[in-house]
C-alpha cells in the first residue's frame, strides 16, 4: 500500500494532483469509515457537488470512488483509493494517495478550498 501518488491519467481531465494534506489525514486515520454513503452525504454540503462514480484510470486501477463537483468554469474530480491495507505497512491503508484532476479552468484556488470544505465535513461526518 502507497501514500504515492499514482501519476496516472483519467480519460477527460488534467491531473493528476495530489490531495490537500487536510484531506488525505482526515480520510486515512484508523477512526475514519469511509463508504460511499459517508462520502456522497459529505459532499452534499459542499457547493457544487455533482455525484459520485467508480472511475478507471488509464493503468487500469478501478478507483474506490469518485466525487465531482462544478466550479464556475469546470470540473473537478477527487478520487479516493481502495483502503486494505489494515496493518497500515506503510503508515496508509491506502492501495496509493487521493488524486484530484480537473477539466475546463479551475484554479489552484478553488482545488484548495473545494479539498478544505470536503476535509471538514468528513471530519464531523
């Protein structure tokens, strides 16, 4: 299991980038449950929030999940990894990091803040 970023590309968008810390600590403690139940009810509260999908990149990896959401003038996409490894070998559970892409102008602005919301509410969730 990996804390690396894969860098790997998701067919429509540019990327990838790696996760805020804030998001990938939050989401990769031994307490955090994530499901996708948890991550689309957090998503909800943030603005902009378009859905979830089980995105395949181009090596192949079929993703955990997928949030999307709308900026003003594009997309962004924040993929989340399989989290199997329990002994946490590496310090991660995860199989490699959280990746963010984008399509359309997205600025490095709106990456942070929408990773930020997201990291909130899933913290509280």
């Amino acid at each position: 299991m990996s804390k690396e970023l894969a860098r790997v590309k998701l067919a429509g968008y540019d990327g990838p980038i790696r996760a805020a810390v804030s998001l990938q600590e939050v989401c990769d403690t031994p307490e955090s449950k994530l499901s996708g139940t948890v991550l689309e009810d957090a998503s909800k509260g943030v603005p902009g929030f378009k859905g979830r999908t089980r995105p395949i990149t181009q090596d192949g990896y079929r993703w955990f999940w997928a949030l999307h959401f709308a900026t003003p003038r594009g997309e962004l996409a924040i993929l989340f990894p399989w989290g199997q490894d329990w002994e946490r070998r590496d310090g991660s559970r995860f199989d490699r990091a959280i990746a963010v892409y984008s399509k359309g102008e997205v600025t490095q602005t709106e990456v942070l803040l929408f990773q930020v919301l997201l990291a909130l509410k899933l913290a509280t969730a």
